[in-house]
C-alpha cells in the first residue's frame, strides 16, 4: 500500500482504528493480557507458551471439556455425521442427535420442549426478537449480557419495541417502570440468572412475583446458572423454586455443557412458533454433529454426577475466602465467579502478569466490561480443579499482591 493510500484510509471510515492505540500501548509495557493462546489443556492446568498454567479464568465450570466421554461423543458424531450438517434446521441440518439433545433438555429442565441455536450468543437475539413486535415492551437489567443487549437492539430497531431498562437487580425499580407500561401491552422481562461479571444472582423470587402482577412473561439467560446453582445444577429457576413460573430460559453450550451452541427451554406451543419465526435459526447452519454430541454427554454426565455441582461451590467458596482473608477485596457470592476488585487499570494488568509469570492464568476485566475505575480479576473455577491448584492461587495472590502493594 503506497502512503496516498494509506493516508486516505487513515482519515476516512477507518480512522477511529488508526488512531487506536491503548492495546498497543499495554503491549509494549509488557503486560497484555488478551488473546493469549492455549497450546494443551488438561481441564486445571492448560500450557501456554510451553509451560504449565493453572487455569482460574475458564468458564469450563463442571471441567467437562476433557472428560473421556464428552471426548469420545464427539470422535463418534464426527465419524458417524462428518464435521457439518451443511444447512440450517429449518431445512437440511437436523440429525436425530438434535432431537435427542432438545428432548433431554426439556426433561431435565422442567419444560415442555427444547430448541438449540448455533451459538449462545445467537440464542438470545433468536428468541427475544421473534417474540415482541409493535407496541410490546421489553424490560431489561441494565446488567444483562451482550447478547441481550444485543437482541434488545435487534428487536426495538426491526419490530419497533420499546426497551425499558431497569436498575441492576433493582426490584423497586423494575415495579417502577411496569408501573408506566399501558394496560394490555405485552411485556417481557429480561434477565441474567447469574450475571457474567460479578457472579451475582438476579432476586427472581421478588421478579417473578412482579411479573405476575403486571402481567409480564419472564426470560432468564441461564448462562453462568446451569450447571453451578439449583437443584442438580438446573439453573436459576430451579434455585428459587419457580420453574413453572419462568416462561423461557435460554443458555449456551460453552460452560457447563463444554461445547459450541445454546438452546431455549419453554412451553411447547413457543418453542413451535421460534422454530418457525425466529431468523437466527431458519438462516443459520445448525450446530455441528461434534458440538451437539459433546452437550449431549455432557449433560449425561451431569444427571449421572451432580455432586460436581457440589465441588464446584466448594472450590469457588474456597479461594473466595482465602483472598477475602488476605485483605482484597473480593465480592460477595456462590456461583463460580470470584470478582477481585483492583480499581486501576494499570495495577490490574501488573497483578495478571505477576499471577501469569507465576503460572497462574485469570481474566482481567476493564471498563467499559466494568465502570469507569473498577477494574478487576474475573476468577472462575472449576469443579475439576484441586485443592492443591486452589492453595497455589490463593499463596500466588498472597505474594504478587504484597508485592505490587495491593494488600498488607
């Protein structure tokens, strides 16, 4: 590319990308913690430029991913299926394994019937939007995940709906806005069950309760629920003992479930009308023979052990205490994620380096992730790691902390 070129790129559409310096900038101080690629794994401990790492930031939370029958489920299908099903479900890309994977789903779940998409972040967009159309009202958490976000967009945008968003967790609120909606309008109230960030639960007991009242349906994004709260780890529902009450959760394939994808659980006669509404599943090829394989088994593995679930509260409950004990300041909870708050940007990078050089792997989230100065450590464990692994956390954060003046 000559400089003509170059120079004009640089001032027209793409400029914002030219002049867009901050990652390049951590780079240089040595301290990126992005995109950094994993050579192995073994569940806890993953290799990462050729040597061992702990890993304390997956979201793999039963530590299914490498467990020998998610493995040899998906050698089978990729056999059996080959490695696509070359159409969407609407037409050519539904194999038995769909079904099956929909029917035990729904079972497990309470519900009358099952749905998958291709990807879980394609979930939500795939059920909200089809769903509300002009003159309906969704109500949000203002904490809810992109996705939702995302969908909520799609949806007020394409079908003209109006996006209400209420206050984190904020029941006061929320009964505030239903208040303003008319009479007879449709209402869907959109939730995270365990928001992503903080890993704290939405109150659905008192939601639910609202809902009723103002005549809403409610959708729960179950997608840091299943598998780590409710009974046998059937999510958010389940855990407040509301399952009939909850018209639709949705969740991904990428946590507990170890593999590519996401389904909706609701009643039959909806489930009926996504399948054939809803654009993200009629214009999408359909999750891969492999994919929907390994959710499969990973699912069976969970009926057949929830005492992971157990392990999993254990592990988490463990380090949350250690470093809480330590003196930073870790945010209340039970769900698998253990949010250490740092504040600065900068120190934040620092502590993950010093973790990372250490043999330690954990997330680092910023704003705009958090608010503007409440940057963080997203820890995330797993039911698969050991005592062992979770000491070693806990005396690497002891060391690098104290080092970096972060605690006494």
């Amino acid at each position: 590319m000559d400089n003509t070129q170059s120079t004009t790129k640089a001032l027209g559409l793409f400029k914002k990308c030219y002049d867009y310096t901050r990652a390049d900038d951590v780079k240089a101080a040595g301290i990126y913690p992005y995109f950094r690629p994993i050579e192995e794994s073994e569940g806890p401990v993953v290799s990462m430029e050729g040597k061992p790492v702990v890993m304390a930031g997956s979201n793999n939370y039963l530590g299914l991913t490498t467990h020998p029958e998610v493995k040899e489920a998906a050698i089978k299908a990729l056999e059996r299926y080959g490695s696509s099903c070359s159409g969407s479900r609407y037409l050519t890309g539904t194999i038995d394994l769909h079904v099956e994977l929909e029917t035990e789903l729904a079972a497990f779940m309470g519900k009358e019937a099952a749905l998958l998409f291709s990807t879980g972040y394609q979930t939500g967009q795939g059920v909200i939007s089809p769903l509300v159309g002009r003159g309906d009202f969704i109500i949000s958490d203002k904490d809810n995940h992109a996705s939702i976000v995302s969908g909520n967009l799609q949806a007020r945008g394409g079908m003209n709906v109006t996006v209400v968003r209420y206050k984190h967790n904020d029941m006061n609120d929320l009964e505030r806005r239903l208040k303003k909606i008319p009479e007879g309008a449709g209402k869907l109230i959109v939730t995270d069950g365990v928001f992503s960030t903080f890993g704290n639960i939405t109150n659905l007991d008192s939601l639910n309760q609202l809902a009723r009242q103002y005549e809403a349906q409610i959708l729960v994004d179950d997608a840091h629920a299943f598998g780590v709260i409710g009974e046998g780890g059937r999510g958010t529902a389940s855990e407040f003992g509301v399952v009939n009450d909850v018209d639709l959760t949705i969740c991904t394939f990428s946590k507990t479930l170890a593999s590519l994808g996401g389904f909706v659980v609701g009643d039959e006669r909806v489930i009926n009308y996504l399948k054939h509404h809803s654009p993200a599943l009629i214009f999408s090829a359909s999750p891969t023979p492999a994919s929907v394989a390994s959710a499969l088994a990973a699912l069976k593995v969970l009926k057949r052990q929830p005492e992971l679930v157990n392990k999993l509260a254990y592990n988490a409950e463990k380090v949350r205490k250690g470093l809480t004990q330590l003196g930073f300041n870790v945010l209340p909870g039970r769900t698998a994620i253990v949010p250490v708050i740092i504040g600065d940007d900068t120190k934040a990078f620092r502590l993950w380096k010093g973790l990372y050089d250490a043999g330690i792997f954990v997330n680092v989230f910023i704003s705009p992730a958090t608010p503007p100065g409440k940057a963080m450590m997203r820890n995330s464990f797993m039911a698969s790691h050991e005592d062992e692994h979770l000491d070693y956390v806990i005396d690497t954060y002891a060391k690098v902390g104290r080092e970096l003046g972060l605690i006494d």
